[in-house]
C-alpha cells in the first residue's frame, strides 16, 4: 500500500535548557581560582536540581549547560529553581555569578544521546539575550506554561535570532526576588561588562 | 535548599492525533453490517500506520481513534498516510468513509498509560472542525511541520473550539489528491449530512 515511506530518523518533541555564566571571561580575568572553585560549587549545586525536574544534560563546555527536558513546564521550573538556588550561592560565597537561561520547544532528532534541530539553536539564541539572573523563553515555551506556572513574563516582542531564518517571539521572567537584589549586589561590586554578546 | 518542589506528576510534551469517520451514525443507519465490517477493515490497515510512525493508540471508541506521539513531525506524517490509506480503501470497496482528523501538541500529563490536559481535548476539537478526508492542525504543531513536511496548509485564522478558554490559531490540510477525488465520489454517492458536528 503506497503509504509514506517509513520514518528514517527519531524525532521527539522536547524542551531544552541552555543556561551560561554572563561575564564569565571577564570572572575568569579578575579570579581564576576562585572562579573555576565556584563553578565547580554551581554545578555540583545546580545539576541535581535539573535533573531532579527530568532534564538531562547534553553538553557540559565551559561554563555552559545545555539540557533536555520531556515537559516545557518542567524545563521552566528547573529554571527558576537554578536560578533559586544561584541566588543562595552568590549570598554565601564570592564571586558571584549569574546565569542566563534560555528555554524553547521544539520537534528535535535525536540519534542515541546526541540531539540535533533548530529547536537546540534556538535555545542557545535566547539564553544570548537573557538578562542576567533571568530566564528568556520562546513563545512555544509561553505557551505550554502560562496557565502552568506561577511565574510573571513580560512580552519582549519578536527577536531577530542570529542564524535563525524566522523571528522569535520571545518571554523574559525574572526567576525571583532574591535573584533581583542579587544581581544589585553583583552589579555593584563587579561593574563587568553586561554587554549582550 | 529552597528550591522548588519535586513534581509530583510526570508531564512531557506530546502530540495528539484525533480522528473520526464522518456522518457515521447516518452510514450504520443505511447498512450496519456493511459499515462494521468496513470499519474493522479501516483499522485494521490504518491502527499499523499510526504505529509505523510511533504512534501509541490511547483509545478506540466506536468509530473514533486517539493516538500520541513523541514528535508533531511524525503524527502529521501519520495522518497524511492514513488518508492515503482511506482513499485506497474507499476505491476497493462500499460504503466510502472518511476521516476527520485533527493533530494537537502539548505540555500533557501521563499516568501510566492515560493521558490528561487541555492538548488532548484540543485535538478532538480540531478534528471536530476538520473537513472530511483532511486534517487540521493547531498552530503549534504547524509551527514545528512546516518547514519540515511537504504538505501545503491552509490558515483557518483564530478558532473558537468548545469549552477551551483562548482561541487555538489552526491550520488545514487536504492529505493527498486522492483523498480529494474520494470524497468528491463519496460525496455524489451518499450525500449524507456534511454539517459539522
């Protein structure tokens, strides 16, 4: 019977975390003991909680973390309580540091452990955008966690990602209070440049 | 640590795919026995396609079926094939069905083998809408196939559908030429009562 013919790849609807150290170069020139020390501490911290959400993580460069997730409304919650959680290390211990978070959804290809698709690009574009502290998610994202997820966003309008053909309508919240007058303090002790990248 | 709490339920993103045979009621109420056995037949080529693509059938009530997928990619492919499959079917043997099926993707969540959420009753209510022998898809799930299947989508604009709160932008698509020459005959032959449900 002339159906389609049968799928040759493995696709799966996922949602993936892509979270980055803003300024991190700039940390690594001014202490790079204490630096790659706290990062070592970040992660040992902030691993288990994604992981504890069903993310898994994919790629672990620098200081990046990128990360699949079954559930967008999952992906989300690990974000904030990562950024929870880095607003309690930075309170203990010098030098503070600060993640920016992206999120998208997105049908990916995955081939054993490995994920590929526009969908993982995607993520990585908004975690360029993020704020410090914060967490930028992609109308998709929005979508799935609106009614889900006692969070407020504010709507940043359409993005112009590089490298992505088509405009991304993109959400940006700010994961806690704590986090806010964290980034103040960091602000004000590091003056490091915020510059998006 | 103060983060958020473990969840408690298992979410994961998922597409939907609903489908039903139109005006059945009035094709058992003109040959009961004749429409038994072609449904049996209809399943019994049509149930291996929606698994071919990774498919997992959730329910098979009368004459509707509801299947997940993991990808939107593949439950569209999924449909497409079921179409084709119906139009060959239809051209082999009386009386003529067609499917009404309506493809969703959300953020839902799984107990065991059952599903729950707003994504699932979404899709029922897309393939409520759909013409017979096409397929309607919501925005989200044109979002992640348009760039990736050959299939020419019409826009419905911002639908209404029953008992879901925010309107669902939707997308329409007739499978296959054939399908279309199906339903012209089909049409000519039975003039059963088209009007949406």
């Amino acid at each position: 019977m002339a159906v389609l013919n049968q799928p040759t790849s493995v696709r799966k609807l996922a949602a993936i975390l892509s979270a980055d150290i803003a300024a991190y170069s700039a940390l690594m020139g001014a202490d790079e003991e204490g630096t790659v020390r706290k990062l070592r501490e970040v992660r040992e911290a902030v691993l288990p909680i994604i992981e504890k959400f069903g993310g898994r993580i994919i790629d672990l460069a620098g200081d990046g973390i990128l990360a699949e997730f079954p559930s967008a409304v999952r992906a989300v919650e690990s974000a904030t309580a990562v950024q929870r959680c880095m607003a309690e290390l930075n309170a203990q211990r010098e030098p503070a540091m600060l993640f920016r978070i992206g999120v998208n959804a997105g049908d990916v290809i995955h081939e054993g452990e490995r994920l590929y698709g526009d969908g993982i690009n995607v993520a990585a574009r908004l975690q360029a955008i993020a704020e410090p502290g914060c967490i930028c998610i992609s109308n998709k994202v929005h979508e799935e966690v609106r009614d889900r997820v006692a969070l407020a966003f504010t709507d940043m309008g359409d993005q112009q990602l590089k490298n992505i053909a088509r405009p991304v309508p993109a959400f940006s919240t700010s994961a806690h209070e704590s986090t806010s007058e964290s980034k103040e303090a960091w602000l004000k002790a590091k003056k490091p440049d915020f510059q998006r990248r």
